[in-house]
C-alpha cells in the first residue's frame, strides 16, 4: 500500500498559535444544552421505557450517526473524501446536525483545532485525552479549551459563502424539531423522548467515549512521527460506531473514505456509502492508495500489508 498524502490541515493557520498553552473554562451555552438534553432523557426515559420506544431509538440513531455524523459531517464536510450532489451533501450533514454535537462550522472548527493540536509535537490535554476519564467527560461535554494564543480557522468559500449552511449553523439546535414533530405525529411524546432526547444523549456520550478511548489504548499499525496524540483502533465498537472507531486508521489517512481499511475491519459506513455509489449518487471517492506518500506516517504491523503481499506472491 501506497502510504496517503501529506495531510495538512488547510483550514487552521497557526499565527503562532500554540496547542499546548491555554485554559479549559466551563461553557454555558453546553451545560445547558448537554443539562437540558440528559435531563430529559433520564426523566423521560424512566417513565416511557418499552420495546416500541427503544426500537424507535434504535432506527433513529443509527440513521442519523451513519448518514449524518459519519457520511456527511465527516467523511464528506469535514474531509471531502467523495463527493456528492449539493442537495444530498445539504441532507447528510443536516443529519449530522441533529446528532446533537454542533452545526456544520462549529464541527469543522471543533475537529480541525483538535486535529492541528494533535498534530503539533505537544498539545494539552484537552486534545488529546489524556486526563482520567471522569475529568475528561466533564471537559469535553462541559468546557470549552481557551488558548493563550489561537490559532485562526478560515472556511472554504463553499462552507463559508453558503446560505443553507449559514442558516444550519445559526439554528442548528432547533433543527431537531422537524423530527420531533413527525415522532410526535407517529408515536406520541414518547417517540419524541426516545427519538430525540435518548438519541442526542447517547449520540454524544458515545462520541466523547470513542474519542477517549481511541486516544489511549486499543490496535495500532501505523504511527504518525513527531504528532503528540496517536490514534487507536477500537475494534469491537465498529459497529455501533459505523467504521469511525478505526482511529489510528483514520489517523493515518485521513482523506480515506474507507475507515475499515485492514482485513476484517467492519465499516458499515462504507457500506452505505458504496450503496449510494452504485445508485449513482456518489462518486470520486478516495481510499489510501489514492493518496499521496505522507513522509511522517511509520507503518508499525500492519496486517493489510501482509495481506497484501500473500496476494502478490500467490
């Protein structure tokens, strides 16, 4: 296999900003979201739990992370590893939207600050992960990180200049109502708890806990020299995740499309994704091999590598 571009992150310019320096501060605008949101669930849930309703948390939070947080907010947004049609690309990441996280800029910002800092030879540990868990879950879900000196993050003119996106991000939290009000029309205020309150909780809290655990423990085969956070492969949580738990895979390419990329490696993302190929939706999308050589990627055990040269030699 051909090792992927040199990756950088065109959007960040550093204006000597530095990833380490700086304050991890409570947000206000997250503790009453993220509070208002568990609040509801546990209250909710607690009171409507059964098999109807869990099913309907089920079908909507697997839609809306494949579909949205996977597809369209960041293989296709963030990473532009295929490209799509303006109208499927507006109603992906309008999925990814009402997973609960942030609108389509302030996920760009948000993952292209982590992405440069984990790239830098030292960042904080807010970026990397590095605090015990509890502490983490309180800094990711509840604070934002405030550097001593930021970096800039400029939007190409296509995310930038673009009105639906303008208007998503402006209201992305109130763009969970067309979807509670078709689940109160169907099932009642029931599928609206299950279907919105249940799903951004666990939407996120899974989020946080991949990014936790993918940042210190799990399958590594390729190593990014000189980069101060490295990525992991959770395996077992592919699934669930829909391929966004092969972090040291996506670490190592991240203009792939495909996560799964080693023998065995379930991505059901990249299934959907080659369905909508084959309907004619989708197209030039990009795996490793398609990407340019990436001098500081270190190739540590790799299994496709040896799967690959058994092919060669048979």
């Amino acid at each position: 296999m051909k090792n992927e571009a040199c990756y950088e992150n065109q959007r960040v310019k550093n204006n000597a900003g530095s990833a380490v320096d700086g304050t991890v501060v409570w947000s206000i605008d997250k503790l009453f979201w993220m509070g208002s949101i568990f609040t509801m669930t546990l209250i909710g849930c607690a009171l409507t739990l059964s098999l109807e309703n869990f099913l309907v948390f089920i079908i909507t939070t697997a839609i809306t992370l494949c579909l949205g947080h996977s597809l369209g907010m960041h293989r296709l947004l963030i990473h532009r590893s295929y490209q799509a049609p303006k109208w499927l690309e507006y109603f992906l990441v309008h999925c990814g939207v009402i997973v609960g996280l942030a609108g389509p800029k302030g996920m760009i910002r948000t993952h292209d600050l982590r992405d440069w800092a984990q790239r830098q030879p030292q960042c904080h540990d807010y970026f990397s992960h590095q605090q015990p868990m509890r502490k983490d879950f309180i800094w990711q879900l509840f604070c934002d990180f405030k550097f001593d000196s930021a970096p800039t993050v400029e939007f190409e003119a296509e995310v930038e200049h673009d009105k639906v996106y303008y208007w998503m991000e402006k209201y992305w939290k109130w763009q969970q109502l067309p979807l509670a009000a078709v689940l109160f029309f169907l099932g009642g205020i029931e599928w609206v708890v299950w279907g919105i309150f249940a799903r951004v909780s666990i939407s996120v809290l899974g989020h946080w806990l991949i990014g936790y655990f993918a940042h210190n423990s799990g399958e590594k085969h390729w190593h990014v020299s000189g980069a101060a956070a490295q990525g992991f492969n959770i395996k077992f949580a592919s699934l669930i995740t829909m391929g966004e738990s092969y972090h040291n895979n996506h670490h190592a390419f991240p203009g792939s499309a495909k996560l799964g990329i080693n023998q065995g490696e379930l991505d059901p993302g990249w299934w959907v994704l080659k369905v909508l190929e084959w309907l004619g939706l989708v197209g030039n999308i990009k795996l490793p091999d398609d990407l340019p050589p990436r001098n500081e990627l270190i190739e540590i055990n790799n299994p496709l590598h040896a799967f690959n040269q058994s092919e060669a030699e048979s």
